[in-house]
C-alpha cells in the first residue's frame, strides 16, 4: 500500500472499529425504550415522519450509529447524553460525521486526519466504558505516528483541480410517489428546531485559500452535516456555520460567496427557493414546522416550504384564521412576535406554496 494512502487506511480502521463497538452499545443503552425491537426501528419511524423512505437500515451502518449519537430521537430526546452537561458523544459524534461523510465521498486524508479519527473514536469508546475498543483505538493511532515517522517524505497537501467537480446544482423534484403514504394526520405537526452542533475541522487560514482538495472536501462534508441537521437551511446560514467550524464567527461577503460555491457540489439538493435540503426528502410529505424562539433563526430565512406547513398546522385547529390573524399566528409559532415587510414577503411565499399544493384554499 502506498505511502499517501496509508493515512486513509487508518481512518477506515478507526471507523469500522467504532461501527463495530457502537452497536451493541446502542441497543442495549435503548432497551428500556424498544424492548426487543432493533434500534434501527428509531431511525426508520423519524425519517417516515420526514417524508424519507426506501432505505435500508443496518445496524453496522455507521453513519446510521452516529445519527442516533446526535440527533434529537423523537421524544426520546437525547438519551447517549442523559446526564450529561457535557453532550460527550452528541459533540464527538458531530465530528466523525463530518470524518466519515469525507471517507464516504472517497476524500483525501492526511496524517493529522487520521489522528484525529483514532483519538475521538478512542475518546468515544472510553467515554462508555469499553475498555477494550478504546485500546485498540490506541494501537491504530500509535500506527500512525509509527508510519509517520518511519515516512521518508512529509505529507502535503495534492493541488486542487480547477475541474474537480461541476459547478451545477443538484435541485431535487418537487413532489414524487411512494407506495404507502402514511396518514396526512400523523404527520402535520410542530417539533422543536435544533441547532446544528458546531464543530472545529480547520484553521481560518484554510478556509481562505480553499486550495486544496482536502479542504473542499471538509467543506463539502460541513455542507451536508448542516443540511441533514438542520433542514431545509438558508444557504447563508449555512455559509455562517462553515465559518464558525474555521474559526470565523463573521464572514466578510469574499468568504460567504467562496463558502456558498461549494453548495452546489457537495451530496444536498437545492429546492426553487434556494434552501438546502438533505439528499432523500420528498418535500411533499415533510409536512413538519420546527418551533423557536426566533434568537437563531430569523423567519426570513425559514423555507417557504416549512412555512406552508405551519400555516397548514395553525389551520387545521383554527380554520377561520385569515389574513393578518393568520399571519400573526403562523410568526408566533416560530418565535417572532413581530412582524417587517421582510418577513411578510417571506409569509405570503410560506401561503402561496401552500395554496398551491392544494393544503389551503
């Protein structure tokens, strides 16, 4: 195996080391909430209620292990960070995603990459108790000071190819078919908004050359983990949080525009009002709102789409609610109490998008 490969063979090992001691682990932490069904159940049901379906669940799938690591599961809430003021393996978790989502795009990885790989998995195994996945998560990384320093040559970093990868958008349909659709009344409803949890993957010297391929790809893998958490997203807001994983907690326009090219190329799908969405949703049955008290997420950058769905909700318990009563409501249901000819623009985008897909008269 050759030189420059040997670190992207050890974050293989640390990953598939973690997959294989995670499982277990997960099952047996959620016994008392499922019983004898499998774990994977958890994930399945969630991304029912998104519109998500058609996939297969694996229980040695890491990247399914690290949803369960960090996501809110329903109104299970957090359980792996129960006790925990900490959030130990939300935070750590964030970070292998981010790590396997690269592997999973076939990146490039570097010496300091795989150390960081071996550490949090070894920091992960520890922190619950398995004694023996966290040693050998040590051997992987004293492998890889050993390959370094037997190295002949220091790593460094391939130039990038101006023509990595097309500057196209990926915009998913519209609407689509499913074989079962679920009842409409199980899936209306609101459910807490949750932040994308930041995680640290350069320094801010790297983001501003973008140079590299490695660190394209880090972008590109920060793009998608934002977009499975938190949307649909507002490509600024998404732009914001790359910055904040680089160390910037501003962005001058220069980087926002350099952050918000990289959109397009990573694994998301753009929908016709610019919101970046994870790969796999129909957006016809995500008929969720997520509420807040509007201190994060200003209504003008909530998707169009999350608002039909709210105005939708409100509706449904109050069907004589018009024009400004409605719009008042559907505000309050996001935290704003206030409204601005910004955020009335964005409303009336929210109601035309459901008049038009027939949900509202």
């Amino acid at each position: 195996m050759g030189e420059k490969s040997m670190p992207k063979q050890h974050v293989h090992e640390a990953l598939d080391l973690l997959s294989e001691r995670l499982d277990p682990f997960i099952q047996e932490h959620l016994r008392e909430h499922i019983g004898a069904l499998e774990w994977t159940s958890v994930l399945s049901e969630l991304d029912r209620m998104k519109g998500k379906e058609g996939w297969i669940y694996s229980r040695r799938d890491l990247s399914l292990q690290l949803r369960m690591l960090t996501e809110r599961l329903g109104a299970f809430g957090y359980p792996f960070d129960a006790g925990d003021r900490n959030r130990t393996l939300s935070s750590y978790g964030s970070v292998l995603r981010i790590i396997r989502n690269r592997l999973s795009h076939g990146g490039e990885f570097e010496v300091f990459d795989a150390l960081q790989a071996a550490d949090t998995v070894r920091t992960v195994l520890a922190h619950i108790g398995d004694t023996e996945g966290s040693s050998r998560a040590a051997d992987i990384r004293a492998a890889v000071i050993r390959n370094l320093l037997e190295a002949s040559e220091p790593e460094g970093d391939v130039p990038a190819d101006d023509n990595d990868e097309p500057a196209t958008a990926s915009v998913a349909p519209a609407g689509g078919t499913t074989e079962k659709a679920p009842a409409a009344d199980l899936l209306y409803g609101a459910v807490p908004w949750e932040a994308w949890t930041p995680v640290v993957v350069g320094e801010q010297e790297d983001l501003d050359s973008m140079r590299t391929i490695r660190v394209k790809e880090n972008v590109r893998s920060l793009i998608e983990d934002i977009a499975e958490a938190e949307g649909p997203v507002h490509q600024d807001r998404v732009a914001r949080l790359v910055g904040l994983a680089f160390g910037f907690s501003r962005l001058v326009p220069a980087r926002m525009r350099r952050i918000r090219g990289q959109i397009p190329r990573a694994s998301v799908d753009i929908d016709p009002y610019g919101f970046v969405w994870p790969k796999g949703i129909d957006r016809s049955r995500w008929l969720i709102h997520r509420t807040g008290d509007g201190s994060v997420r200003s209504f003008e950058q909530i998707s169009p789409t999350e608002i039909a769905n709210a105005i939708v909700a409100v509706t449904k318990d109050d069907a004589s609610l018009t024009g400004a009563d409605l719009q008042r409501r559907v505000l309050q249901q996001f935290g704003r109490k206030r409204s601005s000819k910004p955020a009335r623009d964005q409303f009336e985008l929210g109601l035309a998008n459901a008049k038009s897909s027939g949900r509202i008269q």
